[in-house]
C-alpha cells in the first residue's frame, strides 16, 4: 500500500484538498490534529513537554496550554526544535501503527504542514503540494479563524516558501480561483491508483 503525503502552507487548502481523497475513499491520517491529540493523550510526550516547558505547560486537567506553549516556543529556535522532536518522531510511531490496519486501500494520504521541513516526506511514496496565492490565503484564514494579518504572518514566517518546496513534490495543486480543485484531485487519484 503506497503512502502518499499531502502538505501546503497555512491556509493553502490542505484539510480541504484532502476531504476530497476522502470522498474517493481513500483513508487520511492528520498529523496535526493527532499531534495536538497526542500532546494531551500521550503520558510519555506529556512527561516530556512539561520537562522541556514546565509544568504550566498544562491546566489542572491536564490539557495542553497550546497558547502558551505557542508562545514560549516560537520566540526560541532551540525550544521549538527541541518540542519538534518529541512531537514528531510519536506521530511517526502512531502513524505507522494506524498504517497497518489501512491495507485494504490502494493507497493512503497522511496530512501535515510541516511534511518537507520534518523530513516526513521521505517516509512516503508520493508527496502533494497543495499551493494558493498568498492574498486568497489571508483572506480565506482571517473569515476561518477570525485573527489578525500579523497573526497569519508570523506563522507563515515558520513554514518553508512554496518556492522551495515545489521542486520535492512530485504532484502539485493549484488551489486558486482559476483551476478547478476537484478534477486536480482526480487526476492525482487516477494516477496514483495505477503505480
Ligand atoms: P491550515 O494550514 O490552517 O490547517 P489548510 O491548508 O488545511 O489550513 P483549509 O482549512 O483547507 O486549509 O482552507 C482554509 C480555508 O479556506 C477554509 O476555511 C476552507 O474552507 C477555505 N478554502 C480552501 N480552499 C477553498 C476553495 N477552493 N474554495 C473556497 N474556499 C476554500
């Protein structure tokens, strides 16, 4: 079964892109949302991040305090880089356990924003690059998430250019308003369900 990632810069359309695999019933794997389910699930990464962080890193509930954490780690390269590598090698480990009970399906998608700058992108067989214009992604993010132009920014400012990003995918989606996502999706699907 081939694994076949998919990634786009903030707002680019990748939750979007994908639901689309998921209408032709190819299974998705979200390494974001199982790394947040992780950080607040996981006893070993939980130990971890309050080592690295602090204990206030969590509430009484012990739920992550993503703002917090957000706050600390993107004002200091070496935190950040150090909670990457306790995030990203578990969603390794939990990814290839839900890998294995997904055999029935020509081939898997695992979605991630950070795939290229994480080196996830070597694990899979095939990797997607979803792309938009910048202005329709701020326009797009600031009527989803309600936030600030700074706000977007700043996080766009922690994700490779698409410009370097584009000569590792082999497939590329043009979500802007001139080419029509759902056939990009099914060329992409016809060919990848040959290899
Ligand atoms: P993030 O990086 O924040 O996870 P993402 O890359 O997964 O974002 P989406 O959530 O798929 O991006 O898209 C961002 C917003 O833009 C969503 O509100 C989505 O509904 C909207 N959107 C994406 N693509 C299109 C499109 N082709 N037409 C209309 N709206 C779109």
């Amino acid at each position: 079964m081939m694994k076949v990632g998919v990634t786009g810069g903030i707002g680019s359309g990748k939750s979007t892109v994908c639901a689309l695999f998921a209408t032709l019933g190819i299974p998705i794997y979200n390494a974001d949302e199982r790394a947040k389910w992780l950080m607040n699930h996981d006893a070993l990464v939980i130990e971890r991040v309050k080592d690295l962080i602090g204990k206030e890193a969590y509430d009484a509930n012990q739920k992550a305090n993503n703002k917090l954490i957000a706050s600390i780690v993107f004002r200091d390269k070496i935190l950040l880089d150090a909670l990457n590598q306790i995030i990203h090698p578990a969603v390794k480990c939990d990814s290839e356990k839900w890998y294995t009970a997904q055999q029935s399906h020509p081939y898997i998608i695992k979605e991630s924003a950070l795939l290229f700058e994480t080196g996830m992108d070597k694990n899979m067989d095939k990797n997607i690059l979803v792309i938009s214009p910048e202005a329709l992604k701020l326009t797009r993010l600031l009527d989803r998430d309600h936030t600030t132009v700074e706000a977007i920014k700043e996080r766009m400012n922690h994700q490779m250019k698409d410009t370097e990003k584009m000569p590792m995918a082999d497939y590329i989606i043009r979500n802007d308003e001139e080419n029509s996502l759902i056939e990009q999706v099914l060329e992409i699907h016809k060919k990848l369900i040959t290899i």
